[in-house]
C-alpha cells in the first residue's frame, strides 16, 4: 500500500464575536474567559518579546471544532504567531506545534485530542520570524542579509512564543496554564529538541517526530540525494526486488522491512534493467554521503524507503522537496553573512565543506547531549521516526539516541521507531503515528507509554493495518495467530541489537554540556 504525499501550504480562517467575562468553574470542569476575546489585542510589553496582538476575535463552533477566540499579532521584531483559545471547553492545558521545512508563514493548526474532550486546549503556533509566499515555502532571500531572522528561525522563535502565548492564555483565563506541551515533526521535531536542550523549562511535554537534529549537514545530505536521482520506474521494480529479497528477514512477510538494516540486497542483481550509473546512484542513495570514506551524515536512504523517493527526491511537477531545500539553503542560509555561498550544482561533499557550513547552522542544529535539567523538571520526552524515511534517516535519530541514553528506554524519555513509515507519515503499509495523547496521559497520569498504535490507512481513508510500535529497542513480533494487520496479534520482543552509534565528520558537532539560550 502506498499513499501519494499532498504537500499543504497553508490554510487561514477568520471570523469574529465576543466572549462575555465568566468565572471559571469548579477543579475538572471547563475553565471559562475573564475577560472578552477582543480585550486581547493589545500590546504585552514582555523583556526581549515585546508583542503586538494585532486582532483577537471570536470564531464560532462550526465542523466539530469548538468555539475559539482567534489571536493574532507579531513578536518583535517580526515574528508572527496565532493562539486558538477554546473559550467554552478550555481545561488548562496549552499545546504549541512546530513547523515544517523553513517556515515562513502561520500554518493553520487542529485542536489536538489530549483528553477525553475535544477541543480542551490553546493551541499556538508561528512563522519563526519571516514570511514567505505560501506557494513558495522553500523561499529563503529573507535569510541573506538578516542575522536576526535567521537567528529567530534557528532557535529564538518557539522560546518566545510559548513565553507570548503563555501570558495571553492567563489573561484570558485569569490563571495560566496548568500543563505545556510542544509537538512538531521533520523542522517541527528540530524545534522540539531545542527546547529541551535550550529552554528546559518551557514545556512539561515534548514530541519530536524525524527530528532535523543535524541541521547542517542535513542540508548537504538533501543536495546528495538530489544528485544521485533515478528514473520512477526503476524505483519501482527496485523496490519490489528490495521487498523480495528482505521481506521476511523480520520473521514475517507483511509488504514493510520492520529493521532495514537487516537488508543486504544488492542493486546490481538488476542489471540490466538497471544501468551501471544507475546502480551507481542507488548504491550513493543507501550509504549516504561520504569523504575519502568518512561519512558526511551518519545515515543513509534505508531498504525499503524506495517509494518515497518518487516525491522526495525525483521532480512532481517541476518540484523536488531535497532538491529546492539544499538548493535554497546553500544559496541563502547556511553560510555565514558576508561569507560565499553554494549552490545545489557547486556544493562540495568534503569534510572541509561540513565545517565551513557548521560555523553557522550550529545555532540550529539539535545536538545536546545534556538534558539533565529538562529531566530535573519533570519533563518526558517522545521521540519517534519513520524506518523508510526519505527524507531525514531514522539512523542519525538511533545515532543521538545512542549517544544521548545508551541506547536504553528511560524513565523520562522514549523512543519509537515505526516500521514502513515515511517522513512525518505516509509509508507502504503503515502510513499514520500519533504518539501525542501518550505523551499527555504519562505527564498527566504518570504511566510512561507501553507501546503506540501505528496505522496503515488506505486511500479512502478505511483503517486497513494497525500495529503496536514499542519503545526502542524493543520490537513487535506476530504471535502467531489471527490477522497481520490487527494490532492485538502482536506481543513485544527484544530488539536486534545492531549497533546505532555511527562514526562521522560531524561527531564534534554534539554537545556533551547544555546549550546556552
């Protein structure tokens, strides 16, 4: 099963109404406003965020989301953010979300189900200081010549906001919020990272889904996969063979490679369907870049991601997702101002190259090593990747997780990684993961998750698989009885024990002590 990808730019509503000033009620129940929405719109002079809310209305119920006072406005110097705030089923919790790629524009956002109320949380989240065409995402002129977008982009943004939307939240409702959470994936999952290493006591909560850790090298590795590109129709028949030769190496034969790295087919077997530089290329995909045998990004294109290089790397209509983002970043962003740039055609895959982008993007990578006072705070952590990722590979996210924990299931952190899946959802089999309510329930109700839910949807929206993912190392075996694709045949196993630290050029990159803001 495979789901073509729909890249969504960006959806905005506005509507207006008032909310009258109500007393919250009593300890469980719906906490209601203090004052009237459009009381908001006006500035909130914070230290180091000074905030203009430029308009706060009240948007009526409507399509199965609740009534909410929509807040709009601008956090010096240029960052533009929204706040939803339920203003009839509100219970204290407030839940920031990420964004994808460069950002650039305030991505409309749904009430997450954090409970068992829809509906029950504020929900924030921003343009990181810049805005760009909705059309043109990948749009990076902004960061040419300004250190302070590119620094508000980098780190600055996510911090200031949730102080921002805080404060809004607790004027609206007299009382701030009882619990935070941030959630983001891809960029997003960047972001969520940062704050955890950056500002510990941020968030009481925290989901990082295929994390942009390696923020750098991230971009060269986005301009190795666009110059080693193969036809679609070879990707096809390369991904079948792939299938056939590994499929069952997991134990069981499902149309999804749960370990990858079990894999040892070789591209050459399809010659001659495949062309020398084809196998060429293809074999490029799966190491990954490197440099006189040194590895430029500690991870590759995996077995069974094949599919998803159709819309990652090779051109949907006249547009590649790794080719306009290492294009866009070379020219404009991660170099330091004043310094020369690169391009997609003229990037070197060198190790001097590595650490000449680094004197920059180090602001933005997600390096910590040192969540210490992130874990004195109570925080719990969710970490989760796709295995066919296409677009970020799941093997830095082993790599750091490795390095971070030992490779071991923590008391305040988790890791997830889901078989099949691609880059923030999509996949062959398994195409949907949502380990946010998991998250909610062990900071709320102290159990850490057991396992998570995974589910294969296909393209009428039927739930056609579901299978229990477990926390790292641990993996799910089929107990062999009843249906493959229904969660409840399957128990946790031990994991495979391959080894997940890798060496690379960028190891020096990871930060044993905290980050300074």
């Amino acid at each position: 099963m495979y789901r073509k990808t729909t890249v969504v730019l960006a959806v905005m509503v506005v509507a207006a109404g008032v909310v009258p000033a109500v007393a919250e009620t009593s300890s469980g129940g719906p906490i209601r406003p203090v004052q009237s929405c459009s009381s908001l719109a006006r500035q909130y002079p914070l230290p180091d965020a000074r905030t203009q809310v430029t308009s706060a209305v009240v948007v009526p119920a409507a399509a199965g989301v609740p009534e909410f006072c929509d807040v709009r406005g601008t956090i010096e110097p240029n960052i533009g953010f929204r706040v939803k705030l339920p203003t009839q089923t509100y219970r204290g919790r407030y839940v920031q979300v990420g964004c994808g790629g460069f950002c650039g524009f305030v991505e409309e956002t749904a009430f997450p189900q954090c409970g068992p109320a829809f509906g029950d949380a504020a929900v924030a989240t921003s343009d990181t200081g810049h805005q760009v065409a909705p059309d043109n995402p990948v749009d990076t002129r902004w960061a040419r010549d300004d250190q302070q977008a590119r620094d508000d982009f980098f780190h600055r943004s996510q911090h200031v906001l949730a102080r921002v939307s805080k404060v809004i939240t607790k004027t609206y409702f007299g009382s701030a919020p009882r619990r935070s959470y941030f959630t983001g994936c891809s960029n997003g999952g960047r972001q969520a990272l940062q704050l955890a290493q950056r500002y510990p006591h941020d968030f009481d909560g925290i989901v990082a889904g295929a994390p942009a850790g390696f923020f750098g090298a991230l971009v060269g590795y986005q301009a190795w996969i666009t110059r080693n590109a193969v036809p679609n129709d070879k990707i096809d028949l390369l991904h079948a063979a792939v299938l056939q030769e590994c499929d069952g190496l997991d134990g069981l034969v499902d149309g999804q490679l749960d370990e990858p790295r079990l894999c040892r087919f070789d591209p050459a077997s399809l010659a001659p369907a495949l062309t020398g530089e084809e196998i060429a290329r293809v074999r490029n995909l799966y190491a990954g870049p490197s440099d006189g045998g040194v590895r430029l990004y500690p991870g590759g294109q995996s077995y069974g991601s094949e599919l998803g290089w159709k819309y990652w790397i090779n051109e949907v209509s006249g547009f590649s997702i790794s080719g306009a983002l290492a294009e866009n970043a070379l020219k404009h962003l991660v170099y330091p101002i004043g310094k020369p740039h690169s391009s997609l055609d003229s990037f070197e895959f060198t190790v001097r190259e590595l650490h000449r982008v680094a004197q920059e993007t180090v602001k933005a990578n997600a390096m910590s090593l040192d969540l210490r006072e992130f874990r004195r705070s109570g925080g719990k952590l969710v970490v989760w990747h796709g295995a066919g990722d296409p677009g970020i590979p799941v093997e830095g996210t082993l790599d750091y997780w490795q390095r971070l924990t030992g490779g071991r299931t923590q008391d305040w952190a988790r890791l997830f990684v889901v078989p099949s899946l691609h880059h923030c959802g999509n996949g062959d089999e398994l195409t949907a993961f949502d380990p946010f309510p998991a998250l909610v329930q062990w900071v709320e109700g102290g159990a850490a998750p057991t396992s998570v839910t995974a589910s294969g949807v296909g393209d009428d929206g039927t739930v056609v698989r579901t299978r229990p993912v477990f926390p790292y190392p641990l993996r799910a075996k089929y107990d062999g009885s009843g249906s493959i694709d229904d969660a409840a045949n399957f128990a946790a196993a031990p994991g495979y024990r391959l080894s997940d630290r890798i060496r690379w050029a960028g190891e020096g990159l990871y930060r044993p002590g905290p980050v300074a803001p």
